[in-house]
C-alpha cells in the first residue's frame, strides 16, 4: 500500500505570499518620510532661533514667502520678484480672509529685505508669521 498518493505532488498553493508586498510597503514609507521635508523648501535658508510653539493653522490658508541672503524672493516655491508677489497674496488674502503669510528669511540675509515685505503686508492686510528655527 503507498503511503503518499501522486495528488499531493500536484497541490498548488492558493494563498498569495504578501512578505514581499509589505518589503515594498515599508520601503515607500521611508522613502516619503526621507524626502517628505526636503519639498517643503524651495531656497536654501538657514533661518534664526527662538520663538515660541505654533497655534494649529489650517494648511490650505498658508502661503510661504522666502526671502534668500541674495535678495531673491519666493512664493509658495515659486521664484517671482516683491510686487507680483505682494500682488498676488494681496489677492489671495482679499479672497480668503483666514490667509496667513509664513514669511522665512535667511539669518544672514538683509534686514531691509525683510522688512520691505513685512511693511507691505501689513499695509495690505495680510495676516503674518515669521519663521525661525525653534529653541534647542
């Protein structure tokens, strides 16, 4: 008598093997986290410290303003020179009244930079936040 019948040799698997589906999973995972920082910058700016924790602003009522060391000037990365940018979120901000600007300058850059877009923004009543880099 055989112990083993031929049909044990034919028997396919009807389970789907998902080790490496959950490899490719966690793989994606790292890679969003790793790159997820480095879109949120469009100029390279080291930004001063101090300053206290932010107050919860909603994502799509913020619009960043970057001002590099050399003057060059940009809206939610997108390089443009001081009046279409100030036009642009004077726009915005007449459209959306809960508009907050994010202004990030440079550490090294100009105070007469900084402050030209903070004048103009509070004069076009654009509510303001200036960005810096939190206390160690």
């Amino acid at each position: 008598m055989r112990r083993f019948s031929q049909r044990s040799h034919l028997v396919t698997l009807s389970e789907i093997n998902i080790t490496p589906l959950l490899d490719l999973a966690f793989v994606l995972l790292i890679i969003f986290v790793i790159t997820t920082p480095l879109l949120e910058q469009s100029i390279t700016l080291q930004l001063p410290r101090g300053g206290r924790p932010d107050v919860r602003v909603d994502k799509r009522n913020v619009r960043t303003i970057e001002i590099s060391n050399t003057g060059v000037y940009a809206l939610d990365k997108q390089r443009m020179p001081l009046n279409e940018l100030i036009g642009r979120l004077t726009a915005e901000s007449r459209a959306n009244p809960n508009l907050v600007a994010y202004i990030r300058a440079d550490k090294d850059s100009r105070y007469e930079l900084f402050a030209t877009v903070l004048d103009t923004c509070q004069r076009n009543g654009i509510k303001i936040s200036v960005r810096y880099e939190p206390p160690q």
